[in-house]
C-alpha cells in the first residue's frame, strides 16, 4: 500500500508497530506460560487467560481502527481478509490456536524488512518461531484426549520435527480436530520450507554452474566499448573532412 | 485443435462446456451426498444412484458426438485416450471412484483459462478439489472393510492431508485395492503438487536473485541506442560531404 | 565412446543389442513367474531357474567380450565398473535380486533413444519398470521370514508405491536385509524422480514466466539489423566519395 | 579468508590440515569400535575413551590457537561460532554425540576442494559419511534405553536411510533426547540433500531445455563479428581520403 494513497491508514501501521511487536511477544509468552505449565495454580491461570484476551482484543481494536483509517474500504477489506479471519476464527473456543496466526504475522512484518536479504538467518528464524508455535498449539489441543500420543512438550516438539521434515514416522500424531487443524498449517508451512530451500539451491547452482549469463555480460561489454572505439574513428574522419575542405 | 481444423468439434465443445460443468458439479454433489449420508432411505439411495449413472451417460455420450464429429478420428482418438478411459472404466463397479477423474477434468477446463495465471489461487482451488474429492472416494472404498481404519469423513480428510503431503503418519492407510488405487493417484497429485510449488518459489528466486538477466537487457538498449547515435553521426558526415561537392 | 576410438568394440556392441534387449524381457519374465507362481512344480522351478541362470552368464560373456575386445582396456574398466559389479555381485546368492539392475541397465540403453525426447513418456516408463522389479523383488526377498509383512503381490506394489512417493505409512515395510536393499536402491530412485520431476516443472516455469529471454534474443537480431543497415550506408558513402573524385 | 589478511592464521590451518585430517579418521574408528564392540573388554573401553578424548583435547587446542593467532578476534569469533559450539557443547556428557560434528567438518574441509567439482561423487561421499556418523551415533544413544527400537547397527543404519529419504515408516524410531537431536541433525541434512539434487538436476535442465541461451551466445558473436567488419571498412575509407587529399 502507497502511503500517498492511504497516508491516515500508513501513519497508524507506523505508529502501532512497536506497540503491536510488544504485544505478540508478552502473548506468545504468556500463551507457552498457560500450555506448558498446566499444574500452576487457578489464580495464575485466570491472569494469563486475561492477558491472552485483552491482547487479543488490542490486535481486534487494531485491525477496526485501520479498517477505519482508510480510505478505499472496499480495497482494505479484499487484501485484510486473511487479518479479518484471524481475528474473528479464535472467538469459537476450538479455534483458539489460531490467535498465534496474528502473532506470527505481526512478528514477520516486523523482523522481515531487517533480515529478508540473508535468505538462510530468515528461513532459520521462521521455521524455528512456526516451529515453536505450533508445538505449544498441538500440545494445547491434544493433552487432554484419552487416546492422544502427544502429551508433552519434548514430545510435541519431537512430532513437530517429524512434520515439518515430512518424513512422518508416525510415532506421535494428533488425534482431536485442533490438533490436525494445527498439523494442516504446519504441513503447508513445511512444504513451502521445502520448496525454499530447494529453490535456493537451485537458483545458486543455475547461477554458479551455467556461467553462460556472465559470458554474456562480458560480450555485451565488448560490443559497447567496439561500438564506442568506432563511433570515436568517425569523429576523427569528419574532422579530417573538415580539415581538407577548410 | 484448432478451430479450422475440426470447426464442428470445437462448436460442440463450446457449446456444451456449460452445460458439462454444470452436470459435474451435480454429479459432485450427488456423490458426496450419497457417501456421507450412509443412512440414508433406500428410496434416496436409488435416486442419487440414478442421477450418479445419467450424469456418467452424458459424459459418455460427450464422448461419443465429439469422436463423430472429428474429422481426423484416428489423431482424436490418439489424444482423448484419457477421456475414452475415464468414461469405460468406471463400467466396472470396483472401479466407479474413477468416474470422479470426468467431472475434474470438466472443471479443470472450465475453470483453468480464467485463473490461470494467478499461479497461487489455481494451485489452492485444484489441490482442495482433488482433496475433497479423494477423502469421498477412499471413504466409499474403505468403510466396508472389516480392517479399515478410514471410516469417518474427518478421518478420510486427515489420511488425504497427510498423503499428499508426504508426511505419511500411517496412522490411516487403505486396505483395500480400491482405496490403494485412490491413494496411488493422489500420491502422484502429491508430488506433481510438490514440484509445481517449489518450481514456482525456484523460478522466482532464479529471476529475483539472479539480476544479470536485468543486466543484459539493459546492455543491449544501450547497445542499440549507441548504433542509433552512429547512424545518426554518418548520416550527418553525408550530408556535409553532398555540401562541399555541391 | 566414439566409434573411431574403439571401432571394434562399438561393433559388437551395435550387433548384441537386440539380442540382450530379447533376452532381458525373457528374463524379467522368467524372473516374474518364479516369484508371482510359488506353488510351481519342481520341475517347472528347475526350468526357470536355468533360464535366469543361462541369462546371467550371457550378460557377463557380454561383458567379457567388450573387455576383450576395447583397445583402452583401463579407461573400459574404469567407465563399466558398475557393469561389473552388476554381473558379479548376485554370484553371491543373498544378492541375486542385483541381477535385476543389468536387465534395466539393457532395456534403458535400448529405449532411451528412442523416448527421452518427450521427458514425461520416459519418466512414466521408467518409474512403471523400476516399480515393477522393486515389487518383484521385494516379495522375493519378504516372503519367507516369519515377521513379514510383505506376502503378497499387492503389498509389494502398495509398499513400492509408498516407498517411492516418499510417503512412507509403515504399514508394510521391509524387515530383511535383502528386502531392505531392495528399499535402498527404490529410495535413490525415488529421490532421483522427485528431482526430475520438480526439475522439468521449474525449467518449464522459468522459461515460461521469465519471457526475459525472448526478450534478448529479440533485441540481439535487433541490434544485428541495425549494424547491417549502418554497413549499407557507408558503402554508399564510399561509393559517392569514388564518384565525387572521379 | 585471505591469507593476505591473516597471514599467521592461514599458514597455521595449512601446516594443521593433514595432522587433524589423521585425527578425524582416528576419532571416527575409535568411536565406531567403541560403540559396535559393545562388548569389549573394561580395558580396551577405557583405552578407546581415552583416544577420543584426546583427539578432542587437540580439536579444542586447534580452536585455541587459531583465536590466538587470528589478527582480527572479533571476526574470528563470530566467523567461527560453529567451531566453538562443536568444541564446547560435547563436554556436556549428554551431547557427546556433537563431536562428530568437528569430524565431519574437518574431513570435509580436507575433501571437498578435490571433488566439488564432481558434483555427484561428493553428494555421494557426503551422504555416506554422515549417514554412517549418524548410524552409530543413534545406535549409542538408544541401545540403553528400554522401549528402543533401534538396537543393532542394521537397525540404525535402515533408520538412518529411511529418515535421510523422508520416507519415515516409523517401524524404528529414537525414543532418547540424544536420539531425538541426531534425528533433527539428520533431517536438516536430509532436506538439504533433496534441496540439492532437486537443483542439480533443475539447473542442468534449464540449461539443456532452453538452449535460448547458446542463441544469445551466438548472436553476441555475430554482432562483434559485424562490428570489426565495419570498423575494418571504416578505415578503408579514412585511407581512400587520405590518398584522395594527398
């Protein structure tokens, strides 16, 4: 979005940036807080429930302010509709996972301006914070189903890793709906990783092993500078011209 | 084809696409109606059948006008040997889940020329197609089978989620040849799916890291912007040299 | 190996290719009937387990003949060591199921030629051919052990197709050493097909949506255009000057 | 680094290479005796401890002196965190495993100058070494531990193959932290593996495919061809004037 379009809607995302990076890290804390420390006690688990809901509630007022702010509503709401969705989703109580959605976006908007340009460090970091989500998430989900093979974090780390990999040994895996409603977006999450780092490789090696590019630059170059030798001959046959007809 | 070659043909086919799509989108909806609701009447269970079996005749009998009124038969057999498959073999009963392969090539043809080139939106709408039309089929095949472990829909869904993306818990797997037939085509979708998407994120990483292309292109406008200013210079020394002969 | 080089060697290889290419398909087959049919007579056993025999011992007179018969007999050692290997390694009788690579090592050298200009024909058959002997041979080596899962001929294909798509339930898996080799050399195989599939698609891509260079060729014939007309006119140039001092 | 820079530290790592080359293979037998022979008698266990503790005595020595010599300290350190983390973190009874990572580093920094350039034979050599490394260094984790599935080396080398493939049967799987870290080690490896011949064989497609680029190539040539051609006509010219003049 052009801020000359927009400048009211560009001015608030300036403004709310940090406020709104803060945010997600206290939510993402407090939410691995509330999965992993499930025996903590009932006044402890209220205040984390607060925090988690009013942080929630900060990225709804958020997203209605700049629903607000801008001027073409119709545009922000087609291109939004991802933020709409993972602000409305988590209201139903069983979708509640999906708050760590607007979290992550709102750390990659952040962090991805700084890092983009070092492919590998960008990779790494993401693969690692979706990783780390989405082990609290299918550890929430799961913990209480009787038949549920995921019961701890090393274990919902563990099953995690299989996922994103792809290899899949089967060991561990969901059972409840949340829980696969999770691995779906990790799956998504780890077929893309794949296509990444596949398509890194291969653009290097493209680069690297044709070299046919680089002999064409370096013809190029020596077709300008012909150019410009016979271009200066010219100049000196018209002035000798000039000359003998003086 | 081309329009001058097989002029009937292709007025045919245009004029039966829309009445095609909308047949595979009822004959969709019978099938998934049909294996959902397993407790439905005997009554219902005819007509659904009923609809299921029309719908099949008119893709058949498609097939039949357009081999009548090619001109060159013998290239249109050659090149709808696809086509002639999808519609015989669903005769036999074990194979009737390949009827589905008709009605998504209907609506892949329909549909394709419009969002084609928003290469992420076709990937998504094929791969939820192909989906939910594979969690239909292994459904219908397994739930009999005194083995299965598919046999619930949410159980399909999370068995197709898992195979086409090559994780493979092998917490849900077919039994029976049918649904071993329906997990080897979305096996193949899987990787076809695979490679569509890392070609896609390698093609782009290619032009976007790579630059040099950029680079030649740039040369070459200099290079011919350098010939014009040559051209322009002689045709000037001309001019000067008509002058001192005149 | 250019046929100056080693005129004799090319030769016989030229005259022997049809007869191995007979003789790998009645091999394959005889090799097929042994596993597929194990309720045979003896009597019948014995005849097949000639015929394979007989087979192998062609293959290395074949081999013994091309070494007898190159000039360079190092470079031949060192370019064929995988042909040797591939005829003495299933002496040993654990790894007879290696003598499945000579047979296609034959058919591809026969068919590729022919096929590999349309990329998608040849990877079919290949990948069709590969699966059928990794079936083959994996029930061969599974059947006999008291914990197989392996016994019959679907499993082999299901297990080959899960195996190959990298997909990987664990419903069937192989738990001899020998099947367990087998599964090696499909796991290569499959990685290899993931590769030439996810290849072909982002070479496609990249020509397709770059259009950059269409783009330079455009421009270079440009370019060249451009020079010829500027040669044109300072011919003309000369030719008025000839005039002027005449 | 250039050796211009840091001229100490570059003729330390070259006098270094061969001794810590002799080194790695040591440390890679010791620890492959110690962990197949788990038999062997409380002497000879303690002699092999013994080896692998002292070769990682002079690994961390190395790091040592290469700090100390190192002009540049800062750069040195961040440059070389990896070597540090692989010196310090097997202290840690737990993470012994990770010594194996200096190994791999140093037997590749000696071998990949030689080979790169056969791209296939170094993929290869890569694959074995770490697949062995992480073969034994699984089997050492796991063996002990009562529910493991791996517990002889043909098991951990059939889970290695089927972890390195993302194939994943899950019918063995580590249960062990340690086992659970070779594993993320591994599929990190694996992943980079299909990275890496997915764009090996994708970049030497596009090559083959497209041949757009020898084009360009040859009509570079033909540009500068015609551009010396002009220039030699150019001069011809300059001297006709000259004749003309005198």
């Amino acid at each position: 979005m052009l801020e000359t379009d927009e400048p009211r809607l560009a001015g608030w995302e300036r403004r709310a940036e940090w406020p709104l990076t803060v945010l997600a890290v206290v939510f993402l804390v407090a939410y691995a807080w509330e999965v992993l420390d499930n025996r903590s006690t009932p006044g402890l688990h209220v205040v984390l429930e607060v925090v988690l809901w009013a942080v929630w509630l900060v990225f709804a007022v958020d997203y209605g302010t700049r629903f607000v702010l801008a001027v073409d509503k119709r545009r922000f709401f087609v291109t939004h509709l991802f933020d709409l969705l993972a602000v409305l989703l988590p209201v139903v109580r069983q979708l509640r996972v999906l708050r760590l959605l607007t979290v992550l976006k709102v750390l990659n908007r952040r962090f991805s301006g700084k890092i983009r340009h070092q492919v590998g460090v960008y990779v790494a970091g993401v693969t690692t914070l979706v990783g780390l989500c989405a082990s609290l998430a299918v550890l929430d989900a799961e913990r209480a189903h009787p038949d549920a093979t995921i019961t701890t974090f090393g274990d919902a780390a563990w099953w995690t890793l299989t996922t994103i990999s792809t290899v899949g040994y089967g060991d561990r895996y969901p059972v409840t709906w949340e829980g696969r409603l999770v691995a779906a977006l990790l799956m998504i999450g780890g077929i893309a990783l794949l296509g990444v780092i596949t398509g890194t490789i291969a653009s290097w090696l493209v680069e690297r092993l044709s070299g046919v590019e680089g002999q064409v630059v370096e013809a190029e170059q020596a077709t300008v500078a012909e150019l410009r030798s016979l271009k200066a001959e010219l100049a000196e046959l018209r002035a000798e011209l000039r000359a003998a007809k003086g």
